[in-house]
C-alpha cells in the first residue's frame, strides 16, 4: 500500500503540471481527497510527511469511500 500512496501523490502532482479539469468525477475524488491534505510542492521539501498522509487516505479506507460514493461501488 505504500508504493500506490506514492503513486497516488505523484499523481496529483503531475495533474497539477497539466490541466486538472479534464479528469473524471472519480478521480477529481481522489485528487480533491488528497489534496486537501497535501499541497502542491512548489519548493523542495521533505516528502515524507506527506507520503504520510497519503499512506493515512489510503489505509483509513476514506479514499475508497469517497471514489465509491461519487461512481459507485469499485470492489
């Protein structure tokens, strides 16, 4: 689970480097999700803080829940 957290983080950063109005409703979920706990990184930083807390996102099931409630069941 933590390598897809990265993934998940990475992500959002690249979506930030494109045009985030062109994703889907479930994943503009997912990216809404963390990035209320993650901000875009303009500056180096150290990352592992917010690997954190998009490892917490993941495992609390939150991530899952809110994808599920916006296009329906995933699993």
């Amino acid at each position: 689970m933590h390598v897809v957290s990265i993934e998940l983080y990475c992500a959002a950063q690249a979506m930030d480097f494109g045009d985030p109005s062109n994703m889907s409703e479930g994943t503009k979920e997912a990216y809404d999700a963390l990035r209320e706990r993650v901000d875009y990184i303009e500056n180096d930083v150290i990352m592992y803080y917010d690997m954190d807390k998009s490892f917490e996102l993941l495992e609390s099931g939150e991530l899952l829940d809110r994808v599920e409630k916006v296009v329906g069941p995933l699993l």
